[in-house]
C-alpha cells in the first residue's frame, strides 16, 4: 500500500455525507485534528497546536492551515478550498461572505475541541449576524464508525505490525529485564516492521502492576514465576490497532491466575462466537443487535464464573484513527452493531495488589465474517 494517503479517493464523500446533515443556512466549524485528517487528509504533525480549521456547509468547504504546514489537496479533492493561515479573523471573514452570499445564518462548533477563548474571540470577529451553537458530537461519528474500504486495509496493517512483532516477545523474556527495557524494545521493533508510531503508550506490567489496566512501565525487574501483561499497538497512515496479552513466566502458574485465564479466555470466545452469529443480520439488515449486548454476554459469563466484580472496565471500544472511538462497547450503549465497524474485544479482572489478566484483539465485522485484525503470528 503507498505510503500517500491521498490514495483515498474519499475526501468529498465523507464532506458531503456531514454535509447532508446540515440545513442550507448551517456551516459547521472543526478543530479536532483526527476529523480534520479524515475529512481532508491534513496531515497534522502536533494534535495539540491549532495547525488547521475547517469549515463545511452545505455549498462549500474551506481549510485554512497554519502556513508552516505544507498542504494542498488530492487532484481529484476540487471542492475544498485550502486557506494559508490559521487567524480567527480570516475565519470570521470567511463566515461574514457567506452569511451575506447564500444566506448563512447558523454557527455550529465543535465544543469538544474548540475553546471558550476561540469561540468568543471568532464571535467577535464576525461582523455578521449569527447564531451561534454547539454541534451534536455524534454527527461525526455517524460518519466516521463504519470505516470505509481504504480504512479497512490501513486498519489490518496496522494490526498485522502488532502481531508480528507479539510473536518476537516470548523470545526477549529472561529474568532482571525491567519493564522499561521491554517496553522500548516492543516499540523499537514496531518502527522496524513498519509502524509509524505506537498507537499508545504501550502498557507493560509485571506481577501485582498488570491489576492497573494502565500500569506505565518502570523500572521493575522480571523474576521467575511472574505474571507478565503486555497491551500496545501499531499505527499505519494514522490508523491503529490495539491489542494485549497476558501471559506466566515460569514453569508454573498460580491457581488463582490459571482460573483467571480460564475465565477470561473462555469469555472472549463467548463474545466472539456471539459476534460472529449476528454478522448474516447485518449482512442482509445493515444493523442488528445493539453494542451494548455484546459486552452484556461477556460481562455475564463473568458473572456467572465469579469474577464480575474484578471486571472493572467496558467490554471494548472502537479503533480508527483515533485509539479510543465510538461505539464504547457497554451495555447501556444501545447503538446498533453495523457491518464495517472496529472495535476490540478485551474482558479482563484484576486483584489489587496481586495480578491483572486481560485478552484483547482488535476485530473487524466485515461482509465476510469478523475479522480478527490483531491475530497472532505463527513463527
């Protein structure tokens, strides 16, 4: 696959599903920097600077860039305008024409990413009359859950890297290394299969740390007989994989961690098995069972086997360009499942001051069956 995302012939589509979304007097404002790369492809290099906005009505869409960031369209992107500067003032000018032009009355921001600072200061600017709102943050996320052809094939490199380089760790292992050292090699050896970056900070715990979910790692060293758990990802053109294992390093693993493994594995399975059994709904239904019945399925067979209350997180979540997206994958999350989703899958228990066990994969629901992404490598 080329390394150019502007491959991705998708751009304008994506703008004009949002679009029809909006009223015809309706401009919506964004920020977040992962909305914008998948609305136009800009490729921003520090999330949390203001290196880009873009605006999208229904006749128009218009990005202005910071004008030390290199960036124009793909060939076949015609209807984005691309403006060099990022000053609010331009932005209120921009507003202003189309207020007065086609009749633009309506301000929707994103709250989500754009500050109270900004909003009031792009207010002041605008010498027009508007009104001035908050848009649904589900708007966007309508659009960008179901992941298209190219996101699909971004998305299984990106789990294929993580995978190859699991495979290599059970051959790293040997007592004194810290947690550190084996967290800089796993992403060392990401760069070298051809990740881009980590698609998180990688999560390496031995022993008691791994009852953290979100242990980072230190200077603790590996002894025998130690449970070890280990959750990263890869990222291929901005897109991400997730996935964790665990796993006993000895001869011989306690009984308590044995019986959670047990547990845990076997729950995994049940909701695999159950997601694999709704995939023919969706392929004739476009939608099924809610999100929210799959981690219903694990959490009860957690339940039934005793370790619900050591169950202390959601079932999953959605993967894209983002690591943690919609649809949170919990049983008051009524959404319903749709063919072309992301998500992982990843029941865990944790004892305080003992051991965490958690199994994660990142699946895809496709046409053709559920997809597991982050499947491990044979050597």
């Amino acid at each position: 696959m080329s390394n150019d995302v502007h491959q991705s012939p998708l751009f304008a589509a994506r703008r004009a599903e949002l679009a029809r979304q909006l009223q015809p007097n309706q401009v919506v404002l964004l920020a977040q920097p992962n909305h914008l790369h998948y609305f136009t492809g800009f490729p921003f290099l520090v999330p949390e600077e203001r290196e880009a906005w873009l605006l999208i009505a229904p006749h128009a869409a218009q990005l202005h860039r910071a004008s030390f960031t290199d960036f124009a369209p793909a060939a076949h992107d015609h209807d984005l305008a691309v403006i060099a500067g990022t000053h609010l003032k331009v932005l209120a000018q921009t507003l202003a024409t189309w207020h007065q032009q086609v009749g633009i009355t309506e301000v929707l921001l994103d709250g989500q990413s754009i500050t109270v600072t900004e909003a009031r200061q792009l207010r002041a600017e605008t010498q027009a009359d508007l009104t001035w709102s908050e848009v649904d943050p589900s708007w966007f996320w309508q659009v960008r859950q179901m992941k298209d052809e190219y996101e699909l094939k971004c998305l299984e490199v990106a789990g294929r890297q993580a995978a190859q380089v699991w495979s290599q760790v059970p051959g790293w292992l040997k007592p004194g290394l810290t947690e550190l050292e084996l967290a800089e090699r796993l992403e060392n050896e990401l760069k070298k299969v051809g990740s881009e970056r980590v698609a998180f900070p990688t999560i390496v715990a031995f022993g008691a740390h791994a009852a953290l979910p979100h242990h980072q790692p230190d200077q603790t060293p590996l002894e025998k007989e130690m449970p070890i758990l280990i959750d990263f990802g890869a990222t291929w053109q901005r897109y991400r994989s997730d996935m964790t294992r665990t796993m006993w390093y000895g001869k011989q693993p306690s009984p308590e961690f044995s019986a959670a493994k047990a547990a845990v594995d076997t729950a995994y399975a049940r909701g695999f098995e159950w997601l694999q059994a709704q995939l023919p709904k969706l392929a004739t239904q476009k939608t099924g069972p809610s999100v929210g019945e799959l981690d219903t399925i694990v959490r009860t067979y957690l339940r039934e086997a005793g370790f619900d209350k050591v169950f202390i997180h959601t079932t999953g979540h959605g993967v894209g360009l983002d690591i943690h997206e919609p649809p949170s994958v919990y049983f008051t999350n009524h959404d319903p499942l749709r063919l072309n989703l992301v998500i992982t899958l990843e029941p865990g228990v944790y004892f305080e001051h003992d051991f965490g066990y958690r199994y994660e994969n990142t699946l895809a629901l496709t046409e053709t069956g559920v997809v597991n992404l982050t499947a491990d490598v044979v050597r």
